[in-house]
C-alpha cells in the first residue's frame, strides 16, 4: 500500500517552522509499516532548508521514505522530468487536517492493515495500550 503522510501536526506537533516534538508512536508506526512493505511518503508543504530539517528529524529516527512529495521514488526523476500530472497518487492519506481530525497512530495502524480497533468509546481508554504492545514500550 502506498501511504502519504503529512509532518507538521502529524508525525510532530505543530510548530511550524521549528520542528515540534514527535507526536506519540507517530516514528514507530511508520517506521513498522515500511518493514511491512508499505511505500511511505512524506506528503508536506515544507521546502528548501525546511523540508531538509524534517528529512533529517526523521533519519535520525530511523525513518526514511520511500518518495518526498511525490509518487516517483527518490532519485529515480526530477520534478521537471514529469509530464504527467502532480497530483500525489496513494492509497492512504494521513494528515492532521483530515476530514474528523487525526486519529491516534494505533487506529491509523488498524486501518492500514484492515484490522480497525474498539470502539470509539474505548478507543480514549485503550489509546497508547495497542502500541505499547506492539512495540513493546
């Protein structure tokens, strides 16, 4: 599955321009749906100077992409080289600023991977329990 996946608000809090502080499991999750398979994109508005900070935030942390802002993977063309539309083509979008707001990264591993959480009642009591399990923090 291909996911792109927004940074500010998403995988950090929202700081913007400074980097926030990781949001919780937000690394972890990703970095456990790369090894699955999964293609992850970092779908930002951040550029230039910016963008690097984010890229490297992220490295750092044992995350790397599989494209930035793009559905060609990294290095393989240009910007300039498309002659197709820019529109991000994937399967999933995760974004802070998504239709209900942003789900807790458990859910969002859930529904990746077709197998949704409790109910929402539940879902506030039993938020971080499913990732600690699942990474054993």
């Amino acid at each position: 599955m291909i996911i792109a996946v927004d940074f500010d608000g998403t995988i950090v809090e929202h700081k913007y321009p400074k980097i926030g502080k990781e949001k919780p499991f937000a690394i972890d999750t990703l970095r456990r749906l790369a090894s699955e398979g999964h293609k992850i994109i970092l779908w930002t508005s951040r550029e230039g100077e910016l963008l690097d900070d984010a890229l490297r935030f992220c490295k750092e942390r044992g995350l790397t992409f599989y494209s930035v802002n793009s559905d060609i993977p990294v290095g393989n063309l240009t910007f300039s080289d498309r002659t197709t539309s820019t529109k991000l083509i994937a399967d999933v979008y995760i974004d802070d600023r998504n239709l209900g707001g942003l789900p807790d990264w458990g859910e969002i591993y859930g529904i990746v991977n077709g197998s949704r959480r409790q109910s929402h009642h539940h879902k506030h009591h039993h938020r971080h329990s499913f990732l600690r399990k699942l990474f054993g923090r």
